[in-house]
C-alpha cells in the first residue's frame, strides 16, 4: 500500500525537491531495516522510480537515490546461494544508471561519492553476472582513487569488492591498485592510511596468489612505519596485515627477511609501551605466533628478544608494569605456536629462573612469574611437577611486585587446570595465614578468568570457594575483605541464583564487616554489559541498599558506593527505589558531632573526621545519579541544606560539591536560580580562603586547586540565563 504513494512522490513533475528526498529517505530506511524477501514482489515498481531520480538534476535528489540503489542491491541479492528470486532482470538497468553517474566529471562531490560506493556494492554483488562490463567499470574506480577528493571512498569501495565471496576478476587493474594503495600509505590523511590498510588486507586475502612478492616488500616497509603506540588504532591494522601478508602461501624468503628487519624491531619497541592493550596488544600477539613459522627467525631468537625487551634501559627507571603484562602475553602466544616441546623446554628455563636468587635477579623473575601465568593459563602446566610449589615460593620474596605476580601466576596457572591447581589454592588460604591476602588475589584471577570467560564452575568447588569466602568477611584487614568482596561479586556474575540469597541473608549479620563486605560484593557483580544476574537483583537490590541506614558507618558506606555504581552501570535496576533511597542518601552528606573524635599525641591535639569518606562517598554518589537518572531526583530538596553544607565543608567534600552546582547550574537552573543566595557566602569564603604563613607547598597546591574548582562552578552559574544578579 505505501508502494503507489512512493511512485507518486517520484515520478509526479508536481513533486518538489523536498517531498523526493523525503520519500527517497523513507525508502531506504525501510528497505535497511525490513527483510529482502517482504518487496522481492514490489521490486520492478520500486525500481522504476528510484533509478528515475538517480538520473535527477538536482545533486541532494541523486545522492539520495544511490544510496537507495545501495539498499536495494542488498535486497535483490541478500546472499549468493540460489534462490527463487531472479535478480538478473534488474542488474543491467541498475549498473547503466549509476555507470552514468559514475563517469559523468561535473557534479556534486556528494554524488560522486554515493555513485562510487554504490558501484563498488554493484560489483560485489552482481560481479558474476556483469563480467563483460567489468574492464569497462572497474579503471573508473581505479582513476577516481587518483583524485584527491574521491580517494577515500574509492579505497574503501574497492574493499567491498574484495571482500566479495563472488571473487570478482580484477586481473585487469590488480597491479595498479595495489601500487596506488601502497603508495598511499604514505600520505599524511590518517582516515586514508587507516582505510588503505583495511583494503589491502581484503585485497591479499582474496587475490594473494596474483600479487608479486616484491610489492609484498614494499608493503611491508611502508607499513612498518605505521607501528607506534602514538597510534594503536593504526599499529593494530599494519600488524593484521602484516599476518596476513605472511600467511600466504607464496610468501618467499625475501618476504620473511624484510618482516624480520623491518617490522620484528618495531614490534619489539611498542611491546615495551604502557599504552598498548586491546586490538593492537592482539594483533602483536598474532604477529609473534606467525612470526614463529617464518624461515627467517627462529624461535629461540624470537624469546630471547622478547625476553630482553623486558630489560630496564640504561637511561630510565624501568620497564611499566603494563609493558611487562604485555611482553608475558606475547612469550606465551609465541611458545604455544611453537609446539609443545618448545613451550615445555621454556616452562622449565623459566622455573629455573624462579629457583635463582631474588634478590639479585627480581625483573627477570617478575617476567618468568607472569609469563608462567600466561602460558598456564592457555595450557594445562599439571605435566611439570610441583609447579605450584615453585611459584608460592614467591610470594616470600621482598618485593611487592614478585609477590603480586606470583599471585596472579598461581591463579591463572589454577586456570588451565582447575580440578588439580583450585583445591591446592583454597587449601593454602586455610593453612598459611601470612599469605592469605596473596593467595586469595590467585583465587580472584581464577574467578574473574571465568566469570570473563563464561565458564562454569563444579558445584563442589562453588560450595567450597563460598564456605572459605563467607569465613574470611570479618578478617580484620580491610584489603583482605575487598579481595574477598570482588571474588564474591565475580562468582555471582557465574552462579547468581545461588549466590544473591547466599548475600542476602548475610545482610542481617551481627557482624558489620559481614554486612559492610556482601553489599560491597554487589558493587562488583554491578558490570556494565548485561548479564543474568539482572534480572535476579531487580527484586532484591533493595535489601542490600536499603543498608544504607545501618548503625554502622563502613556499612553505610558500602551500600553508598554499590548505590553509585548502580546509578552509573544499571539505573534501571535503582529508579523504582530513589524515592526511598534519597533522604538517606542525602543524611550521609551531614556533618555527624559523634563522628569526629580528638586524639592526644602529647605536646599537640590532632582532630580526626570518620565521617568525611562517606561524606564524599554520598556527595559522589549524587553526582552521579544526576547523570544518569536525573529524571528521579527533585533538585531543590537537596540544595540546601545538604549542597551549602558541603560547599563549607572539608577539601575532600568540596570538589564534589563544586561539580554537582556545575552541573545543577546546567541541567536544573530555576532550582538554583531560587536559592542562589545562600550560596553565595561558602563560595566566597572558599576563594578568599589564604592558607597559613608556614603552610607546606602541598597545602598551597590544594588551596589553589579548590579556588580554580569553585570558580569553574562560579562560571556555570554565570551562565544561567535570565536569572537578574551580579
């Protein structure tokens, strides 16, 4: 029924410009988002008048239209198995058009573009059908990337072309593309750069046998160029091609040389970056397995490298522990590529270094640690006897940095085996009361490891991590009871049917820490993507946030902070309850007198705040609720008294506090507007506020740091309109 009334806004001479782009709009929405097989039978009526307008004068009118021809290409080929539907009718009429469009010089650069996509899609997609036009069609694409304004969309056209199963025959201008794109590897555009390394990646996977070797080495040099962590984004493309490039058959040795002495030394330079993580740290990783099975490097080699690259340079302090990580991820991709007696012989040259002197050698044992847990966690290490002996024998050593990586080395080694190494962990949490906090961070990596992996545990195992996890909440040491919160909130990302009425009824504990811990444990089981324990706390978050008005403080803290990070990852799952929530929430942003305390240290008095961090904590959290769920949160209640309180209050309260005006100042004006004067006075104290005569530089810095934070707020005030005051 909407077919007639499309032809009509097309085809009618009374049309205007306007009601066409409209109707041309609508139709590739519909044809975008409905399935190909609904206008299979409307197809030559709505052909007729889209190919119409792509012959239009009026340059909006035709650019429109071959985006249209871009959706209906889709459409009248969805996928290339047979089908009942014949396309080929509508092939010629189609490519006619646009080819006009295409070859035509003077016009629109809009139109030249949406003609060169709509083309490349054309090919791609009718290729097997139009191989006669082909040598006619495809040197167009080729001269348009010569031109600098239509180069961009011509290498990315010439991408979907690629990338096409129909392997369309390209023999005719192969070489050509590929000496223009390498070329533009060069060229200062990034966008360029980006999208010519995409391309050339689908162009060596498709037509790799019909390349010579030696453009493969003028690839090679110029993408070499394009590897730093001052452009991850980039480095991450040039590294997937270089894969790709030795992943072909034909790679010859000359091919292999010229990744070995141009790309390897940069490769090695950006492993030892802080920065690198995500696609690029995986494309590194890709790289050095590929690099495994090149002629011209040998394994050997390729470790010692990578091993030395962890290496303190002479002139700096040291490598970043982030570098470190990444180097360990990369030895243990490079060692499982190499086979299993190559990744056994370098399991036992690394545990010969854990068996040294730690003292002497402690940036060669944190690799070996962190290594050994990479490589234990993509392999089962049950083969090399008493591994986990080996590996606690660390956490002996006198520096933090080997304590902590042997922790995360007995966790992830935990991984690849998890019924011989998980009974041996937990035991020792029972057993060695010293390195309770060390062991259970091996117990964490095991969790978040599978939590992330969306593995399962045994149901043994659960009953026996929970039964060790619940008996450590009111461990006396605040760091042991975070580490015990995070496990907890992880394994219930895992098993939360079990786990949420397992923390609910530990909210009515006697013991605060027990309590202050399960509520802290929903804080970490709040991640942003969805997971299937959502739907599970929708009906029982409020019991634990509800802990807000607990008797004790650390409690109350805790359901502040999990109230945050609700507001911040899932605001869906607190809005029902903010009605209830917000006086609370705003009680905690109160000076409390039977908070603050005098402590003696003899010749001097020292006033010690225990109420400041849940102060912060509650100012924080408010901040936030008025990101994300502004709708539920009634301004003028709050501001004053509780926002004036805190604008007078400690340092630490009042940057908050000056973000939160900012924000009201943009989001709720009028409630401000009505009280401004009253806040006016702490405003002013804080800017003519002058620290003391003897006050240390750190003093002086943070005075000045809350002077620029309160006339920040002063400028979002200013900018309120229609509010009459100076």
């Amino acid at each position: 029924s909407l077919i007639p009334g499309i032809e009509k806004a097309l085809l009618d001479n009374s049309s205007t410009s306007n009601l066409k782009i409209e109707a041309l709009v609508f139709t590739r929405l519909v044809l975008a988002s409905h399935s190909p097989s609904v206008f299979h039978p409307h197809i030559k009526a709505l052909s007729a008048p889209v190919l119409s307008a792509v012959g239009e004068r009026y340059y909006k009118v035709t650019s429109e239209a071959l985006r249209v021809c871009g959706e209906l290409v889709r459409v009248l080929r969805p996928s290339f198995e047979a089908s009942s539907f014949d396309f080929k009718l509508y092939t010629r009429p189609i490519y006619n058009a646009i080819l006009s469009r295409l070859t035509n010089q003077d016009q629109d650069q809009e139109v030249k573009e949406s003609a060169i996509t709509c083309m490349g899609l054309v090919i791609a997609t009718f290729g097997d059908n139009l191989s006669a036009e082909l040598p006619a069609c495809l040197p167009v694409l080729v001269d348009r990337m010569g031109n600098e304004i239509t180069r961009l969309t011509a290498v990315k056209a010439f991408a979907v072309i690629a990338a096409s199963p129909l392997r369309i025959d390209l023999s005719c201008i192969l070489e050509n593309v590929v000496a223009e794109l390498t070329a533009f590897l060069r060229k200062a555009n990034r966008t360029l750069r980006q999208a010519t390394l995409g391309t050339l990646n689908c162009i060596i996977r498709a037509y790799g046998d019909k390349i010579s070797s030696s453009a493969y080495e003028v690839i090679i040099v110029e993408l070499s160029t394009l590897i730093s962590d001052s452009e991850l984004h980039m480095t991450a493309l040039a590294l997937e091609l270089c894969c790709t490039l030795m992943a072909d058959i034909k790679s010859t040795s000359n091919v292999g040389v010229t990744v070995r002495d141009k790309v390897l030394p940069q490769a090695l330079t950006i492993v030892r970056s802080s920065l690198l993580q995500g696609q690029a740290l995986a494309a590194l990783q890709k790289f050095f397995a590929k690099m495994v099975n090149s002629a011209s490097t040998s394994f050997e080699s390729l470790l010692e490298s990578l091993l030395s690259s962890a290496k303190p340079p002479a002139q700096s302090g040291g490598v970043a522990k982030q570098a470190m990580f990444s180097i360990a991820q990369c030895v243990a991709v490079l060692c499982l590529a190499a086979g299993d007696a190559r990744c056994s012989s370098t399991v036992n040259m690394l545990t010969d270094i854990l068996k040294g002197d730690s003292s002497v050698n402690s940036a060669k044992q944190h690799l070996a640690l962190l290594c050994l847990g990479e490589v234990g966690r993509r392999k089962d290490l049950s083969s090399h006897a008493h591994i986990e002996n080996i590996v606690i024998e660390s956490f002996q050593s006198p520096f933090e940095e080997i304590k902590s990586a042997a922790s995360y080395a007995l966790g992830n080694v935990a991984v690849g085996n998890l019924s011989k190494y998980l009974p041996f962990i937990l035991d020792q949490i029972d057993y060695q009361q010293k390195k309770q906090y060390l062991l259970l961070h091996s117990l964490k990596e095991v969790i978040v490891r599978q939590s992330v992996d969306k593995a399962e545990f045994q149901e043994a195992s659960v009953d026996k991590i929970l039964n060790l996890l619940f008996n450590h909440c009111e461990s006396e040491e605040e760091g042991v009871r975070n580490v015990v919160a995070e496990c907890l909130g992880k394994i219930a990302l895992i098993e939360p049917n079990k786990l949420v009425p397992a923390l609910k009824m530990r909210t009515t504990s006697p013991a605060e820490f027990t309590r202050a811990t399960v509520v802290i444990a929903i804080k970490y089981a709040l991640v942003e993507r969805p997971e299937k324990i959502d739907e599970i706390l929708y009906s029982e978050i409020s019991s634990f946030l509800m802990l807000i008005k607990d008797s004790d403080r650390l409690v109350r803290r805790a359901a502040v902070l999990a109230l945050s990070t609700a507001a911040h990852n899932k605001p869906n799952l607190i809005k029902g309850l903010l009605p209830e929530l917000l006086p609370l929430l705003y009680d905690q942003t109160v000076i409390k007198k039977e908070m603050i305390r005098t402590v003696d240290l003899g010749p001097f008095k020292h006033v010690v705040d225990d109420g400041l961090e849940l102060r912060k904590a509650a100012f924080e959290c408010v901040d936030t609720l008025l990101d994300d769920c502004l709708d539920q949160v009634n301004p003028s209640p709050f501001i004053v008294p509780y926002l004036k309180s805190g604008l007078d209050d400690h340092y630490d309260v009042k940057m908050p506090c000056h973000l939160i005006l900012s924000k009201l100042a943009e989001k709720c004006p009028s409630a401000v507007l009505a009280v401004l004067d009253s806040l006016v006075d702490p405003l002013q104290k804080t800017i003519n506020f002058k620290p003391k005569q003897d006050a240390v530089k750190q003093e002086v810095d943070r005075n000045e740091d809350m002077i620029r934070s309160a006339l920040r707020a002063i400028a979002a005030l200013n900018h309120i309109s229609g509010g009459d005051y100076s």
